[in-house]
C-alpha cells in the first residue's frame, strides 16, 4: 500500500520530527509512507471571515495539485466520523483488499480544510472533538497508521 501524508506547513518541533521519523521507519515493513508538506498561507494572526475562506482557498489549492486522481483521499477534520483503533485498521485493510492501494491522509492548516479539499475528499476521519495543534496531528496520524497495520497483520501491540 502506498500512503501519502500531506499537510500543511513545515514541521520544526525537533520531538515531533523524531516521533515521525521513528513511525515512519517502522512502517517501512508493511508500506510506502511519503511525506509531502505544502507551504502555509501567510496572513496576519487576527483575520476577517473572509480572510479565513481566502487563506484555507490558496492551502487547499496547493493541497489538491499533489492529490492523483487514483487516490482514495482521506481528510482529517474535527467534524468528521470517529473510529477506534481496530474500526480504523479495518478500513485500510477494506481500502487494499478492494484495489485501493493509493491513499492520502490530509491534514490541513490552523484554520483547517479549504471547501474544495472536503469535496474531492473520498471520506473524513476525525480523531475527536478535541483540536489538536496540526504540527501534533502528523504524528498521532502516524501512529495509528503503524498501530492499524499491525493490527491488521495480528502482531502485537500496546493498547
């Protein structure tokens, strides 16, 4: 399965790019994880309604241009379905079992996902209702992928 994790803006917190990179690693074994990151808009920190739609318009353009159109593409956005750990490694594996072997994990920026993005989007996945800064969301996402994987394989892991 090849996954693609796309997000929004570079990641500069030196304990979250080790925690990447050690998921990362160990995923290795079960699939081809790529990282794309796509710059952020900038804009001033206190912003118009409108500003907000323009800002999350421009990230989700530069989102959409490194989307195929053979990938099954999956948003995370807070009002989307809530799965637990095994109902999440039961969708990757439904996704590779049906020819889906092309996925993409969107994770947009601080003010979420353009209109577009949640269009073209096959489904949106939520991690709860709580807001997690998008920098941390890179690597939970990861994480469950690896736990969803050796879920999936029977391996065992921490619950």
């Amino acid at each position: 399965m090849n996954i693609q994790i796309i997000t929004v803006g570079k990641l500069k917190e030196k304990y979250l790019i080790q925690g990447i990179a050690e998921y990362t690693k160990r995923l290795g074994a079960y699939a081809k994880i790529t990282m794309v990151e796509v710059p952020d808009e900038k804009a001033p920190e206190i912003l118009s309604e409108a500003e907000m739609v323009q800002v999350k318009q421009k990230e989700g353009e530069r989102i959409l241009a490194k989307v195929a159109d053979d990938v099954h593409l999956i948003a995370l956005a807070i009002d989307g379905k809530q799965k637990s750990s095994e109902e999440f490694a039961e969708g990757l594996d439904r996704l590779a079992t049906y020819g889906k072997s092309k996925v993409a994990f969107v994770i947009g920026g601080s003010l979420g996902l353009s209109e577009a993005v949640l269009k073209r989007s096959d489904e949106k996945l939520s991690f709860g209702k709580l807001t997690l800064p998008h920098q941390l969301m890179r690597l939970v996402l990861v994480e469950q992928v690896y736990r969803a994987f050796r879920i999936n394989r029977g391996e065992p892991y921490h619950k």
